[in-house]
C-alpha cells in the first residue's frame, strides 16, 4: 500500500459552537461540526459534491482501509439503496478510485 | 513514519472516524476495537466523547461506564441514521399522532402524555445491534463500534398499549410503523421508518419522555422515544412522531435490509456465501462488559482488586458471571447485584483478587443466563455480512507493577 499520499487536514467547517444544556425549549440546539482530516487525492472534488450531502466524511471512512470491491459497492449501494441518484457513472468511478486509492487496503478484492 | 503520525492526528482530533483494521484476511473474529480516544469536541449535553461522525451524529461511551448499573445520559451512546435531525423541538405542542387501522385517530400531546395515562418505569438495557462490531474480520460493514453502542437507563413513560388501547385497534391490524422526526438529507432517500408485528408487543414496551429521571436528551431521542426491553435498539425510535397501524408489512429498505442475520442455526455466513434467507436481529443475546479495570491499566501487586462489570441478556435474566484469570481455562464466580433493578437492565458484578504476579494479566468475564445460554469466546463467533449480534467472552489487558 503506498503510504506517502499528502497528507492534509481540511477543515469541513467553521469551529466549534457551545451550546447551553437547556437548548431544548427556546432555542436551536448546535450539534457541533467535527473536522475530519481528510487525505487530498485525484477525485476528492468529486467526492466533495456527491458524498457529503447526506453524511460526514468521518461515517464513509470509519471502516478503515478496504478493497476497491468495497468501496465500489458501496457507492454502488448509495445510489440503488438510498437513492443518491444524482451520482452518474462516471462520478461513481473517479469516487470509487478516490476511496481505493486514499483509503484502500491495495487489493482489487 | 507519517502514516503513524496521520493516524493518531486523526484520533485526537476527530476522535474514532479514521481507526480501523487494515487488511487482515484470516476470518476470525477477536476483541472488539477498545480504549478509542475520546474527542476533544462534546455534543450537546454529552461530555466528549468517542465521536465517529457528527452528520449524523455517532457516539460511543468509553468502558468505564459500564462499572456501574446505570449509564449517565450525558455519557450514553448516541446513533442516528439520518442527518436532518429537527434542531428545535417545542415540548408545548410536540404531538404524536396515532393514526392507521384505529377506531378514532389520537394526537397526543406531551402533556396529555404526561396526564392523562398510567406511568410506568422500566430499567433497561438500550444496545445497538452493531454493538462491539469491530470485532469481525474482515470488517463488517457499518460503524465500526467497540464495546460502548450500549448503556442501561431507566426509561419513564406510558405503555404502547395502553395508547393502542385508547385509539381501538380495528380487527385487521396486524403491523405498527414508528417513524420518528429525523430525515433523509435528501427527499428519496428512504426514511428509518420501523415496523413492529403486534404478537412482538408486549406491556412493557412504552413510549418513554424521561431518561434517568430528567428530559430525554436530545441525542437520545428528545422528547420522545419507543422503548423495548430486551430487543437491539434499532427499533426503539427516537423523537417519535407517528404511529401508524396497518393490516400489511411495508417494504422498507431499514427493515428489508439493515439489521439482519442469517437465517440459519449460527447465524452466520461467509463472504463468499451469503445466506439467501436472513431475518431480524430482534432479541439481544447474553453479554457481559468489564468496566473496571479498563484496558492497559496499570494496577498494583498484591494489591486489593475488585474488578466490576455490568451483564444483561434479553429479559430471562443472568444466573451468573464467571472471571478467570488464566486464558479461560478456569473459571470462578463473580458477585452479582441483588437483581432488583429487574431483568432487563445491567446487572453489575464484582470480583475481588489480589495479583500475584508481576507483567501483564488478563481479565475476561463471562455470562451466564437463566437459560443457560453463556458467552461464546470471541473466535468462536462466526461471521455474519452486518456484524450484528456480537457478544464474545469480554476480555481487558493489564498491567501488575
């Protein structure tokens, strides 16, 4: 597996917001933003537009480092289980090379 | 080595998200992922946490909490399927509507909740299906959770039945869909909608507005949430909105799908083979969790240990818990609490040893229930695709110095 990607941090969103324990009653509760460090890669723009609108990276990524099968099948999941149709062919392979390149584990399998 | 550095940047930083195994490919299972860091980030009204993702929000509690018989709230897990969670909810007029095959459709409010209904209490034991997943090799798809998607509170509320009771069920009921207040992010995505057969409901499930004596937290499902004793959670929906009877079981991908074992003997299947037929995870199987010492703790010879923990099943209630100290090779009874808290919470145990030797010592318990059903050790799990379902023989390293 190769090791030496650029590794970078990217801030998702702005800091930390602190919220008042009875935000229940009158006011909006905050659920905070947690900044994920993300690994840049060929596609991370394409990622950025489809994969994040119904989840943060940190979900995609908490299963560690998989299989380019694994990750081709579940983008392939987003799009026929939870309807992220918007994602075209094309999109779902620079997503699926992203994920195995960034986050792979080096087998096709 | 930057891969190294990367990592624990991670792990301090965001908490749990970029742990996981690598790719080992023998298919045993072993011990869950433990002693995550917890995040530097806290939710509302949760202390920090270990945090996996915060759309939508993913919590774990670290092990020490299951030293005790009740999980604090602002220590308990948190999982939600769905990103759009309402950020403001008014107790005033929140309503839940009862509506489908009833006699006279009900929209209650939490007042009338609160009032108008028999109140009831139930301790129990809240664990998601996917508890202590990061056990399975190779990796289970889903959150990749340790010991801690599980906690005991005691839940107030009223009973399911008696608001069925009061809306008159016509005679071809026969399914009961719960749909809470969180939604997809996008419009056709399904939503985490849950269906119960009737014959599944009993009197002690209830639709619970109070959590260890305070408000639900809002995490947790504020201000309203179904409670099943002795069932995985992934039916117990939070900030519950809807209650809807039908005559037919609705197709729906979280029912369909998700949660979901082999329908077979063992439960089990290999990736290679996928059982055809599965069924739902449904009733929780007998477990125990070492909460003190936690892992890598240093402790001291000869000194005065008590080790505690907590152990639960689905409801027939713990017979005993058993120590050993030596790989599992003998065994030796635990304590366990007088059981007052009643059969479907944690019923905490304690063992007291003193270490006799210096190095690293191993820790493992294991539960035994009414039945006689005991903790398998954690090779001996087969493997299922969802990694539900876990519940090895809990082990905990230490160090005697």
């Amino acid at each position: 597996m190769k090791i030496t990607n650029r590794i970078k941090k990217l801030l998702l969103a702005a800091a930390v917001i602190a919220v008042p324990l009875s935000a229940k009653v009158n006011e909006d509760v905050a659920v905070p933003y947690v900044a994920f460090p993300i690994k840049m890669g060929k596609g991370f723009d394409v990622v950025q537009a489809q994969c994040l609108t119904c989840h943060s990276f940190g979900y995609m990524i908490n299963q560690g480092p998989q299989s380019r099968t694994f990750w081709k099948e579940k983008v392939e999941k987003m799009i026929v289980h939870f309807k992220a149709d918007m994602i075209t062919e094309k999109d779902a392979e620079i997503i699926t090379d992203y994920f195995f390149e960034q986050y792979g584990n080096g087998k096709l399998k | 080595m930057e891969r190294r550095s990367f990592i624990k940047t991670a792990l301090s930083a965001a908490g749990a998200a970029a742990l996981g195994s690598t790719g080992l490919n023998a298919a045993t299972t072993r011990q869950p992922v433990d002693n995550r860091k917890i995040s530097e980030v806290a939710f509302p009204e949760k202390r920090p946490m270990i945090t996996y993702s915060d759309r939508p929000p993913l919590l774990e509690s670290t092990r020490d909490v299951f030293a005790y018989p009740i999980t604090p709230n602002d220590q308990f897990f948190v999982r939600w399927h769905m990103p759009d969670i309402p950020t403001r909810i008014d107790p005033e007029t929140y309503t839940i509507h009862i509506n489908g095959l009833v006699e006279k459709e009900l929209h209650i409010t939490l007042d009338q909740l609160k009032n108008d209904f028999e109140q009831v209490e139930v301790t129990a034991v809240l664990q998601c299906g996917g508890n202590s997943r990061s056990a399975f090799q190779p990796v289970a798809g889903g959150i990749q959770w340790g010991n801690g998607a599980m906690g005991c509170a005691k839940w107030k509320g009223v009973r399911l039945s008696d608001l069925l009771d009061k809306a008159g069920l016509k005679k071809e009921a026969a399914w009961i869909g719960f749909n809470g207040q969180d939604n997809a992010a996008y419009y056709k995505t399904p939503n985490f909608v849950r269906e119960l057969h009737l014959d599944e409901l009993d009197d002690h499930v209830i639709v619970a507005y109070e959590m260890n004596g305070e408000d639900l937290p809002y995490l947790n499902g504020y201000p309203i949430r179904l409670v099943i004793p002795g069932y995985y959670s992934d039916s117990w929906v939070k900030m519950l909105s809807n209650i809807t009877v039908t005559d037919k079981y609705k197709s729906l991908f979280f029912m369909d799908v998700a949660y979901r074992v082999p329908d077979n003997e063992c439960e089990c299947e290999t990736p290679e083979k996928r059982a055809k037929k599965t069924k739902p995870i449904t009733k929780m199987n007998v477990k125990s969790v070492i909460g003190y010492p936690t892992q890598d703790s240093i402790v001291t010879h000869n000194s005065h240990l008590v080790v505690r923990g907590v152990a639960f099943d689905s409801g027939q209630g713990i017979r005993e818990v058993l120590i050993s100290l030596d790989e599992g090779k003998t065994w030796d009874q635990a304590i366990l609490d007088d059981g007052s808290a009643g059969r479907y919470a944690f019923r905490t145990f304690r063992y007291s040893f003193k270490p006799t030797k210096y190095g690293k010592m191993k820790i493992m318990s294991k539960a035994i229930n009414k039945l006689g059903e005991e903790q398998p050790f954690a090779k001996d799990i087969q493997w299922n695709h969802g990694g539900y379902k876990y519940n090895g023989i809990d082990e905990v390293m230490v160090e005697v110095v």
